[in-house]
C-alpha cells in the first residue's frame, strides 16, 4: 500500500503535543502497526527529531511516504550569546515567519533560565 502525504490537508496538526495513544492511531491510519507509535512517541519527547526521516527504525519507504508530515519544531534560524549568558534565539516558523525568543539567566539556580517570547 503506497500512501502519499499531503502536509497541512490530510494530518494538519504538527505531530509533537500527540498523546502517546493518538501517535499510536495515526501510525496504523498509514499503515504501521501500533507499536511503532511508541517508537515515534519516544523519538519526539526524547529524542527530539526534527523529521520523520531522521528516525531510523522505521522501514525507509514508510518515512518517506509519510516525510511531508511536519513534526512540529521550529528551525533555528539564528543564535547569539550575550556576555552576560542571555541567549538569543531567532526560530523560523513552518510558514516563513521569525519569531524571536530570548533566554535569561537566573544566577540564583545556576543553570536555569528564563524565556520570553516575543
């Protein structure tokens, strides 16, 4: 069964924020058995892939029939450090928008940070 994916009509939520048990729906909706829900959960939460090509224990062709679905993050569009550790992130969004977000330093928990986005 050749399945083709049409990002944003077919699935046009992003795959991260899925529940472990829709993962499971969606991989047997195109075909896979359920346990590679649990596969893909894993790679998402911690893992934290990108794309569905960049799991490797899924069979090649299925990831590409279904590469087309967007797993939700954002693409590092830009990053500086301040002298003062504040860092500074510009993020692309899936449609061309870049948004800027800014982690501060928290000297009282070392390694902690706080984020605004703007």
């Amino acid at each position: 069964m050749f399945i083709t994916s049409q990002p944003n009509e077919i699935f046009p939520q992003p795959l991260l924020g899925k529940s472990l048990e829709e993962l499971r729906v969606w991989v047997k909706e195109y075909g896979q058995p359920a346990y590679r829900g649990k596969q893909l959960h894993d790679w998402i939460y911690r893992q934290g892939i990108r794309s569905i090509l960049d799991i490797p224990v899924f069979p090649k062709k299925w990831r590409l029939q279904v590469s087309g679905f967007s797993i939700g993050r954002s693409h590092l569009y830009h990053r500086s450090v301040a002298t003062d550790g504040t860092v500074k992130y510009l993020l692309q969004l899936q449609d061309g928008e870049i948004i800027e977000t800014v982690g501060i330093p928290t000297f009282k928990y070392q390694q902690k940070r706080k984020t605004i986005i703007f």
